[in-house]
C-alpha cells in the first residue's frame, strides 16, 4: 500500500499543476488574441484604435475627464485632402490623437489636436463603412479598383456646439441624417482641441449607421477643419479643404470570458475527487 500510495503522490501534485498553469494560461491566450495597443502616452503612430470597456458611465460631455488617461492613446497623420476639388496644399493640423471607451452599450471616441486658434467655423469629424461594402475614406467615392460604398459620419462643429449624424456615398452626395444619434462636445484650451464623440454602438439602422461589434475590427477615419479666417475675412480650411487621415481600424474591446476559469475549476475538481478514490481504495488494501 506504501508503495501504491508513494506513486500516487507524485501524480496528484502533476495534476494540480496542470490544472493550476490551465488557470494561468487561460487568460494570457485570450490576451495574445488582441493586437498591441499603444501605451497611454506613446507618441508613435499607431495603426489602431483601441476602446477598453469600463464600468460606469462615460465621459460623454467631457474631454478632459481623467478617466480619459486610462485609455490607450493612439496618433495618425493627418494631410491635406487632394482627391476632391476644392484641393487643400496644405493643412493646419499635421497629426491627431485618439483614445476611446465603451461600457458595452455607448462608445466615447475622444479627437486631441493642436489648433494655434479658436474659431468659430473649426472641426472635426469621424468616418466609418457602413456595411460589408469596402469604400474609399474620400466619402465612399468610386477611386480605380476601390468600389463606392456608404460612409456613416460624426460631424462636430464649434459654433454649432452638437454631434451630427451623416451619411455620403461619394462626392456631393453628403446629407444629414433624419435620425440623429451622435452626440459631440469640445474644449479649447492652450492651443489644442479635445473632442469627443458617443453613440450607442448599435443603433438598429443597418443601412446609415456604422454597427460597432465588441471584440471585432472595423475601419475608422478622421477628417479636421481649421475654421481661422484669412486677410479677406474668408474661413482657411471649409467643405473639401481639410485634414484627412486614411482608413485604420477601431476595436471595441469584449467583456472579459471567464470560461477558461470555470473549466479549470472542474478539471481540479475531477483530478482531486479521481486521487481520492485512488488513494482510498489503496488505503483498504487488496480484496480477500
């Protein structure tokens, strides 16, 4: 019995081990599913945007929230837009910053950018594909081997203090929509704008509104105005005279999945409740 019971030892502490690096393992692999995230303070260009999910509300009607600071922040260029006439040489704003929040119902996407001056005619603005259908970041218009496709856009301005929610299909073709479900404030201050969008990340109008999956991948684009006036009083940067960026991705993140702690817990259930029946009978010793 001695002997039985010193091999079953050894093997009762490789199953809790097992068992225990099952608890550990779990969630690590879920992590590496997830692409990098920049750090809160990076200053190199990213790729994507990263939307953590928090509990409580959202900083919906304010930029300078700390909370913002637990987000990670992400920084694309920004250039002139050349693809539509009126064609821009050159923008005010060469880069912007990013971060976002969602708390599995509403999503905050909050626009950081320097700006010498407050103006009455400055902005900003968000782009998505609405749909499967891949479409330019210039306004889903039809470009070589690009198919035309809706674009579903978050329109802030400064002087009219309010999100707009739109829709284009190509050049000339952008309208408002008769629903209206982003909401958008900013606040100037030392040179730099700090804007921030919400919307539910769904919102039941498949064919206008951009749907936000938790845990998928979707593009995003950005596009800002300097609304300063020039010598003869006419605004800088107006219509197709802006900053624009190019297609990146947003991920809303996924609740955390704790199914992997649940499994293992039954795994060390079955592998303590198997070593004590083993050891038990041991105990008793041969039958007569």
């Amino acid at each position: 019995m001695i002997r039985g019971f010193s091999r079953i030892v050894p093997n009762l502490v490789v199953g809790v081990w097992l068992t225990t690096g099952l608890l550990v393992v779990q969630p690590v692999s879920a992590e590496e599913k997830a692409p990098a995230s920049a750090s809160p303070e990076s200053e190199s260009e990213s790729n994507a945007v990263t939307a953590p999910l928090v509990k409580g509300g959202l900083p919906a009607d304010d930029p300078t929230a700390a909370v913002w600071t637990s987000a990670p922040q992400a920084k694309f260029p920004m250039s002139p837009q050349v693809h539509w006439p009126n064609r821009i040489l050159d923008a005010t704003v060469k880069d912007l910053s990013v971060r976002a929040l969602h708390d599995g119902t509403n999503v905050a996407i909050l626009l950081e950018y320097a700006d010498p001056t407050e103006d009455a005619d400055d902005a900003a603005a968000i782009e998505f594909m609405v749909g499967d259908k891949k479409a330019h970041f210039a306004h889903g218009q039809p470009m070589l081997q690009v198919e035309g496709g809706p674009v579903n856009i978050w329109f802030w301005r400064n002087k009219d203090a309010k999100g707009v929610d739109m829709n284009a299909m190509g050049f000339g073709t952008l309208k408002t929509q008769e629903h209206q479900d982003v909401q958008a404030k900013g606040v100037y201050s030392n040179g730099t704008w700090k804007v921030v969008f919400t919307r539910p990340l769904e919102t039941g109008h498949l064919e206008e509104d951009t749907q936000i999956p938790m845990g998928g991948f979707i593009n995003i684009a950005f596009a800002v105005w300097d609304g300063k006036k020039d010598v003869s009083g006419a605004v800088k940067e107006k219509g197709s005279q802006k900053a624009v960026s190019s297609w990146w991705n947003f991920r809303a993140e996924a609740p955390p999945n704790y199914s992997g702690y649940y499994y293992a817990a039954i795994a060390v259930g079955l592998a303590f409740g198997f070593q004590f029946f083993l050891i038990r009978n041991l105990k008793k010793g041969p039958r007569a």
